[in-house]
C-alpha cells in the first residue's frame, strides 16, 4: 500500500540488520528462544543465516536496546523474561454504555495547562521527542519553500483541497485508499483534529449519537460536548479491539448517525484490529449507510514488518471519512492533516470554505518538499525503532517500579501505554499528586465520559528514554502505592 524508493547500499544493510532483529524479536516472543536461553553465538548465526557477523552483532546489539537480551561478559547474548507476559493485560468490558452527554472539558483544560509547561516529565502527551523528528531537513525544506515564497510562488489563496503537490505526495502513499466511483481524494486541514471536526459537522448535528470506542482519545470527547452530540461509548478489548457484537448490538437498539473509531495503533490502547474485523466492521456500518469517520494518524508508527491497512481500504460505498495527519510523524506545529472523506467529499469542501476559505501553502510546500525528496520512509524507519525501544525501557521501569497487580497494554504501534491500577485508586488524585512532582500522566476518568477508567492512566513513551525518565517513573510509582496504601488503611 505503501511505496518505497530504490535503497542506498548503506540503507539495504541497515535493513538486513533490523530485518535481522524483527525476525529473532518474532521467535523470541513465539516462545521459540526461552527465557534465560543463550541465542546462537555471531559464527553460528552468520553461518546459519549468510549474513555477516557485523550484521548478526548489530542485529543482536538491537535486540538489547529493545529490550529482549542481555549481554553477559565473555558469555554472550541471552533472552530476557518478556515484558508482556510479565503484566497481565487490563480488563476488558462487556456493557455498553448508553448514549449520554459529554463533559469533560473542564478536566481536559487542567490536563493540556500541565502538559504544555515545558518543565513537566511528559508522560501525559501523546508527541514524539524532538530528538526523534528530521528538524535538519525539514529546515532545509522550509528554506527552499521561503525562497519560492519570495518570489510570489506561494502567495495567494491555497486551492480549496489543498496545496496540489502535497495532495499528490500523500495520494501516491495512499494507493488502494481511493475509490474513483465516489471521486475521493485528499482535503488538506489544520491537523488530523480539525479533519475529525469537519467530517463530524459534515455527518451530524446537535444532539446525534456518535458511537466511539471505550476507553477512547479525548479530544474526540470534547468535540462531541462541543458540539452538543451524544456518545455511545463501546467496550474494546485491549489486543482485538472493538467488540463487533455488541456493536451491532448497539447499532440495532439506537439511533447511531455516525462512528469516530481508530482502529491502527488505538489512543489509548495501542491495539489494531486484524483485517477480517475491519472488513467486517465496514461492512456492517455499510449496510446500515452509517458513516464511520476514521483517525489513521497513528498508523505509520508501526512495530511490525508491514503497516496495517486502515479502515478505508474495505470502504466500497465512499461512506468512510479518513482522516490523518504529519502531526506525530514529522513535526506537531506545522499543523498539516488531510481527509479523504469519500461521498461527503463536497459537502467538506463546502464546510471547510465556510468556516477557512484557503489555507495557507507555505508549510504545505514544506511537506510536500519533504515527501518527494524520499526522506520520509528513512525518517519513519529510525523513528519507529527508536519508539519500539522506549517502550521496552518503559515497560521494564514500569514492572520495576509500579506495585503487584498493575495491568498495562501491549501497543503494537504509535506513542500510547495504557496502565490499569488498583480499581480502588483514582487517576484524578494520581494526576494531581504527579504534577507536584513535575510529572504529567492523562487520567483515564478523561477517556471516557462514564466512571469506568477512574483506576487507570495513559503514559506516552515518545521520549526518548533517559536516566530522568527512570526516576520519573520511580516517583510514579511510589506515589501509586503510597496511594494504595492510605486507601487500604
């Protein structure tokens, strides 16, 4: 689905090591290598697999930074306990909770206050760190696209879908995306947020239901409040994701109008649903010509060999509304999103004239500079080994730290951790207790607009890790059982 450019030699053996590393991270988690097993020494792997010795030992040296060996002195590399068997996954619900209003913004202010302080451990912010975004390049990108800016090249009102360069850039990594009997094609917006906004004002109005995931990202929380709509929020299981019978269920007892779901790396959960469900899923929303708005934005941040297929490639009636964004990827102030929203393609045109009548092409240029350069399939590489490496280290400080019976997920991709705690404890009081420690976290009450989540919290590893973040998460978790302790007095 996604095309790549001919590989440099350097870039080829690059990915034979990496290659090398997924292939062994496979085994080890099929159970193949065993816990406290030595693997094969470097001869043994060269000869087993042809690759170089200086390949198998970058290969090895990356399994470490994950997570899944150590290296013992004159003994070589063994297996590590894995993480995610360590931690048992949360609970998953079974009851779906009805439609009901929203308010949650009060919460969510307090919560985005704390984590723009620049001070804080931002554990509360689903962002990548700078250090993991290509700033050089980019910089480079935005002297170019000023020099055009200089000339006149880029004054003047955008075309209304956006600057053309750049829709055909993200067209070209959008293949089997589009279904031309529907005249899809790319809307360029504010941000995979403002796409959510238009599309849910383009397919509703006050006082619709909205069927959303449950636990789920609050931002879709708050548009729904704002914009005066009703959420029925559907339970999800922490590995497979949204369960299909009660959402049918749902469907058949209420009057849904549209669906806000994101199934490829899950805020907060981090699960993809396999494609049989998302082909199934499509096809049920389909049937019953229900709109399904879909946020991909975390969906080239994946952990895996392939990227996962988003909801839009099932889509044969136009009625999903995908939506995406550079903001996790590339760079968070540029503010570039797009939708490709199927048969209300004119309607969001409509709406977003109304409401921006252009925007702007300067930093539209910048991106569309960048994706046709190639650069981004390189970036993307380093970027997700580097997130599958702070997850790991987070996941080891997390057992190491936090007390007997924490639950986490396990993200198959993007930049979330959802941790479940004693169901005694609130994740308010967590909130407030961390802040003073310059610590910020996202309290599950603020995923869900029930009082299911109270006990659980939402940890972002898109930092790169560091000897700050091992105290952080220290801190953390001795408030967490300084907290366990005053409620089991």
């Amino acid at each position: 689905m996604w095309q790549f450019r001919e590989k440099s030699r350097s870039e080829t053996m690059e990915y034979h090591y990496l290659k090398l590393a997924n292939d062994l991270e496979g085994k080890i988690r099929l159970g193949r290598y065993k816990a406290g097993e030595k693997l094969p020494s470097l001869r043994a792997m060269h000869q087993r697999t042809g690759r170089s010795i200086s390949t198998v030992y970058h290969a090895y040296a990356e399994l470490e930074q994950r997570g899944l060996v150590d290296v013992r002195e004159k003994s070589g590399f063994f297996v590590r306990p894995l993480i995610d068997r360590s931690l048992p996954r949360p609970a998953s619900d079974k009851k779906i909770i009805r439609p009901h209003k929203v308010a949650i913004n009060a919460m969510a202010t307090m919560l985005q206050q704390a984590s723009s302080n620049q001070t804080m451990l931002p554990f509360g912010t689903a962002l990548p760190g700078p250090e993991l975004l290509p700033k050089k390049q980019l910089a480079r990108e935005v002297r170019r696209a000023a020099e055009k800016y200089a000339s006149g090249e880029l004054i003047g009102y955008c075309h209304p879908t956006g600057h053309k360069p750049l829709c055909t850039e993200i067209e070209k990594r959008m293949v089997g995306c589009f279904n031309s009997a529907h005249g899809d094609e790319v809307i360029v917006t504010g941000g995979c947020l403002s796409a959510i906004d238009l599309c849910l004002r383009t397919v509703a109005k006050a006082g619709d239901i909205i069927l959303v995931e449950s636990p789920t990202f609050l931002c879709y929380l708050q548009l729904i409040e704002d914009l005066n709509m009703q959420a029925l929020e559907i339970p999800v299981d922490p590995d497979s994701g949204i369960d299909l019978a009660l959402m049918q269920r749902a469907l058949d007892e209420h009057e849904v109008v549209a669906a806000l779901l994101n199934t490829n790396f899950h805020n907060p959960l981090g699960y993809v649903m396999e494609d049989a469900a998302k082909r199934e899923l499509v096809d049920i929303f389909a049937r019953k010509k229900i709109p399904i708005i879909e946020d991909d934005i975390y969906g080239d941040l994946y952990f895996g060999e392939t990227r996962p297929l988003p909801l839009k490639v099932f889509d044969r009636e136009g009625l999903v509304l995908y939506c995406s964004s550079f903001t996790k990827t590339l760079a968070p102030d540029l503010r570039i999103g797009w939708t490709v929203p199927g048969i209300f393609r004119e309607k969001i045109k409509r709406v977003k004239f109304n409401s921006s009548v252009a925007s702007q092409q300067l930093m539209q240029d910048v991106i569309a500079g960048f994706l046709a350069s190639g650069a981004y399939e390189r970036h993307l590489r380093k970027m997700r080994n580097a997130l599958k490496k702070q997850l790991a280290n987070l996941l080891h400080a997390i057992v190491k730290y936090f007390p007997l019976g924490t639950r986490v997920s396990a993200p198959r991709g993007g930049l979330c951790l959802w941790v479940e705690l004693d169901q005694h404890l609130d994740g308010m009081v967590l909130f407030d207790r961390a802040r003073e420690k310059n610590i910020t976290i996202v309290p599950g009450s603020l995923c869900s607009a029930s009082e299911n989540y109270r006990h659980c919290i939402r940890l972002n590893f898109g930092y790169p890790w560091s000897e700050e973040s091992e105290q952080g998460i220290e801190v953390l978790g001795g408030i967490i059982s300084e907290l366990a302790a005053d409620k089991g007095k």
